[in-house]
C-alpha cells in the first residue's frame, strides 16, 4: 500500500469545512457564509458530460468531485481548492527534484525575491507572464490587487493574512483596519511599492528569509484582480464586488480557465495557454462536480464518472487495501475545546476537571473505531520543524510529556476528578460535548467518551450528554465566548489547521494568543502570551533551532494546562482511476498529487 504525508491546505478547519461565498449585492466581510447551492449560473460548455454520465474519450479531462460548492471564487473571498486551479501568484509550490517534498519556485514571478538588508525584498515579474486573455500581468496588476485585497471600506475577512501572514508588511494592516481603529493610513505609506513596470517592493516590519517572502506570496489571496473586471464588478457606494461570482466574472492567470460553473454542480476548465508555465500542463481540462454525499462519489467512480476518490467507510470497504490507494496522515488535529468562562459551571474552568477529561480520554479505540491515529499531543506528526525536513514530533523533547497508552491513565483521572469536585464544592458535573453532525468519526468518538467517562467516573457524579449541531452555528456559538462569560456551550469538537502552521509549528498556537480574535474560550494564559511573541521575533525566525525550543514549551505549557483536549489526529485515504498519471510517487506537504502536472492515460 502506498503511504504518504501531507498537510491540509486550508487556514482553518473546525468541526468539518467552512466554506466563504458572498453575493454581488452582499458585505464584502463574511467569510463565514454558507455556499449557495442548486443555482444554475451559466450552460455547460459544449461536450462536456452529465454527472450520471461515464466519462468520454477524446481530450485530456482530469474528473473529479468537490464537497465545496461555493458561490465566490475571488481570491480575496474564494475559500475554497477551485481558485488554485485557474489563479497563478507569484510563487508556487512545485515537487523538488527527488520528488519526496515541495519546494517553492518562481510562477508569475521572473525568479527569487533579493535583498540588500532583509528588510525591503525586490520581487521581479516575468515579462512572459499573462492573463488568459493575453493582457500582460506587471507591476500595476499587483499593486492594484494589492491594495483591493486589503480595502479599508470592504474588509474581506482572508486578505488580512496579506498584511501580516508568513511576513508582515510595513503598515499594510493598520490601513487594513482604519475602518475600525478610527486611524488613517494612506496607502502610499503601505510598504508595497512598485519600483519599474516588471519590479515591486515590498518593506517588512522586521528580517525575514528570501523563503519566507516566497511562502507568503504563494498565499491565493496575494495573487492578481484582474482590474477592467474587477471595477466593473464594484457596486455604486464601494461596499461590495461581485468578482468572482460568475464565470465570466472572473479572469484566469494560472493553469485553467474556468469556461462553466453550474453552482452546487459542476464547474467545467479548459488549459489556459497563456498561462506562465502552460509547457508543463498536459491535461486538456477538469471538470469538477459537487457531490456532498460519500455514496454517491463511491457509485460515480465505480462507473467511470470520477477519477478520483476519497475513501469514506464505504469507500474503504471496498478499496482500503486496493495496492492504488494512497494513505496519509493529515495535520488535521481533532481536539475538544473548553467553555473556560460558563458561569453556571465552574468546573469548566478547573484545571483539574480539564486533567481528568485529558488523563481519562482512552484515545487508543476512539482511534480504532475511526480509523484514525491516537493524539494526545497538540502538533500533528506531518509538520517539519527544520529546513531538512526533520519532522516536529520526531524531536525526542517533543514528546516528553507524553506517557504509555497515549496518556491514558484512569487512576490519576480519578484523582483530578475528586480534586475538581472538592475544590468547586459540587457533588456532580454536568456538560454537554457538541459535534458535527456531518462527520461519522467525531459522532462515533463523541458516543464512545461518553460512555467511558461515565463508566470512569461513575454516573452518580458525571453526566456527558452529545449534541450533534450545523458546523457553522458550532462555531458561532463558541465564538459567543468572546464577548464574555456564557452558558450557552460546555465542550465542542475543533480542529485547528493553520496554513502557515505547515512549516512553522509554532504558528499552530496563534488561536490560544489572549489576543487572537479566533479564539474559542478565554484561555488568558500569560506563558503562551510570552512564549508566542517570542517565537515568532526576529530571533526565533533567523534561527529554526531556538523556534522549536520555544515551540516545544508552548505546547507543554498547552498540556499542562489543558487549553483543549486533543484526541486523534486524522488519517485520509484516497484512489485514482488507472487512466491517472501522477507526477507524483507519493503525496507530498503543499503539493498533494500535483494534478496540475499530472496526465492522462490514453
């Protein structure tokens, strides 16, 4: 069986996907809508097939299904895979030469970012480089799509990481925000500057790597509007754009061009021939069809309607020990968070309760019932800490916190249970655990903690009730935390999967920061405060062994804490039809199957 490692390109991930969308006539600020689905915006392109249909011979069509059926494909508000397929940036994660691990490589930029003192980094763009119509893309394209991704009056919500993600630019953020602070900042005080028609600047607040730079404008929300389209897309009073909202409301400049989008059911592309590496592309198109239902994608790939599969249960009775199925592990992290501040039950906010839950979790056959891997750690096993390659949870440091059976351990559970009961002087606790009803493993794992705690515990004194509930109103309710103490969660099921976490483990604590706006709980602890500010200073960014001492302590101090409860890590398994040519022995960080570069049989 092939076995492989990657992480989960997404910034976030809790209880299952989140997808962005947003209207013509709607603020361009949410970033939490939910797709619209069923609306059929444009006809199929001529020749392509139904979903019911096998798939037809002739040209080179990658077909494969997506759950995300979202309504906005903007960089600047398309959270979702599909904007990787027609959009280029200035960089790109390509396999290296061994083809085991990514590596970042010029796209639309001419080659890499320079420096005469770590500070302001020239970026050079190819003069080759176009949109798909044939308009060149320079200087201007990228100081203009710059400055609309981080429009102070429009605030899209994914843009922000622009300002400050792998790199943070000089005042980009504060004019961002000006809305909010109430502070102007020109944007010609923005520390983006265009130097002659093919070069920009671009001054950081503080040293960063020629490889930091590249990462973050790799980001899909750093690449180029195109600005005929763009301004024409921009409604009357500038509160809203409908760019990306249609197919021809949208310019390619990467490997595709999306000629269809029938929205919760098809989006069809065709090769982009102006695009900047287009001599690499041998697919002639994909097509790729919305199937919320794990079933149905099994029955369409069975017969020839899908070339590509994510195995579910049923998937994996079938094809788990098919010699093409790929199995990998994801830096998806299931973890329960704690309502800190529920004023009806002060439990919650005991360390001890908190250890009793961690200690007397059997993760072992919670992670045999789904298929997963035991975690009783906060950092998946996928992420590299050094620039080698050297994996995070390899560091023998790293894991000297844990103990056998995956820190099960029901005695010292007890313990801390009878200490949390004395000390918030109840004779019994009451919580409920909240899960997403759309995902089989956590009602499984939700159904067995129940049981077992209780079994642990003693029903007489411990009472764990499930409620299956939507993703997005989980994660609204939990964020009602921020504005203060309230009763209205006790536990929920999370996932926290940061982008920039990939390379930088430390970044993965960035939601437990007192200050962070995406937290789900008051955490208010001061070390992970200190130690996160540390980790991401200048020291710690020039010098990758101090980071992972630094990263090391916050995640003890996140155990020893017990700021969530981290359960199992996912394992995903997935198979392609024989008529697929990866370009790719295994599925590599960043880069996945690389399907831009893949092939078909013919």
């Amino acid at each position: 069986m092939k076995k492989s490692y990657a992480a989960i390109g997404m910034a976030l991930v809790m209880l299952g996907s989140t997808l962005a969308g947003c209207s013509g006539s709607s603020s361009g600020t949410s970033a939490q809508t939910q797709a619209t689905q069923g609306q059929e915006t444009t006809t199929q392109a001529g020749g392509s097939e139904s979903a019911e249909s096998n798939i037809s011979v002739g040209e080179k069509i990658f077909y494969w299904s997506s759950t995300a059926a979202a309504s906005n494909i903007s960089p600047f508000e398309g959270n979702t895979e599909i904007v990787d397929y027609f959009q280029s940036n200035l960089y790109r994660y390509i396999p290296n030469e061994t083809k085991d691990a990514a590596m970042v490589a010029p796209d639309l930029a001419a080659k890499e970012p320079y420096t005469e003192d770590g500070y302001t980094w020239f970026i050079e763009i190819d003069p080759n480089a176009k949109w798909a119509n044939g308009d060149l893309i320079n200087a201007d394209t990228f100081m203009y799509s710059w400055q609309q991704a981080l429009d102070p009056k429009l605030m899209y919500s994914t843009p922000s990481g622009l300002a400050k993600n792998y790199i943070e630019v000089v005042n980009a953020y504060a004019y961002y925000t000006q809305e909010s602070t109430g502070v102007p900042v020109a944007w010609e005080d923005v520390g983006f500057k265009k130097v002659d028609d093919y070069t920009v600047s671009v001054t950081t607040t503080e040293k960063y790597s020629a490889l930091d730079v590249m990462r973050h404008f790799q980001m899909r929300y750093t690449g180029p509007v195109y600005q005929p389209l763009y301004d024409s897309c921009m409604n009357s009073d500038h509160t809203a754009n409908s760019y990306g909202t249609e197919a021809d409301l949208i310019m390619a400049s990467g490997p595709f061009v999306l000629t269809s989008w029938t929205k919760g059911t098809e989006r069809v592309f065709k090769k982009n021939e102006n695009y900047a590496h287009a001599d690499e592309v041998k697919l002639d198109g994909m097509t790729v069809r919305v199937v919320q239902d794990e079933l149905t994608q099994l029955e369409m790939f069975e017969k020839g309607s899908l070339d590509y599969l994510v195995l579910g249960s049923n998937g994996e009775t079938k094809y788990g020990d098919d010699p093409r199925t790929y199995v990998y592990e994801s830096s998806a992290l299931r973890e329960i968070e704690v309502n800190f501040e529920n004023p009806d039950k002060p439990y919650l906010g005991n360390l001890n309760f908190r250890k009793a839950l961690y200690y007397g979790i059997d993760r072992a056959p919670i992670a045999k019932v789904t298929g997963n891997i035991a975690a009783d750690y906060f950092i998946p096993t996928t992420y590299p800490v050094y620039a080698d390659g050297t994996k995070y949870r390899d560091l023998p440091e790293a894991n000297e916190f844990r103990t056998e059976n995956y820190s099960y351990n029901p005695e010292l559970a007890k313990e801390y249970f009878e200490k949390a009961l004395q000390e918030t002087g109840v004779s019994k606790v009451s919580v409920n655990l909240i899960y997403n009803e759309a995902v089989e493993d956590l009602r499984a794992a939700s159904e067995n903690i129940q049981s077992s705690l209780t079994a642990l515990f003693g029903a007489d004194k411990f009472e764990l009730t499930v409620t299956a509930m939507n993703n997005s109103a989980a994660v609204k309710l939990m964020r009602t935390s921020q504005n203060g103490p309230t009763n209205g969660w006790d536990l929920c099921w999370g996932a926290w999967d940061l982008t920039a976490a990939t390379y930088y483990p430390n970044r993965k604590f960035e939601p437990y920061v007192s200050t962070d706006s995406r937290r789900f709980s008051q955490y208010n602890d001061k070390v992970i405060d200190e130690l996160y500010a540390q980790s991401v200073s200048e020291e710690c960014r020039l010098d990758e062994k101090k980071r992972a001492e630094v990263t090391i302590a916050m995640e003890k101090e996140y155990i020893d804490q017990v700021l969530a409860i981290p359960v199992y890590q996912q394992v995903s398994k997935y198979i392609h039809s024989d008529r697929c040519i990866l370009p790719v022995e295994e599925r590599i960080t960043s880069v996945g199957f690389d399907w831009v570069l893949m092939d078909i049989a013919e």
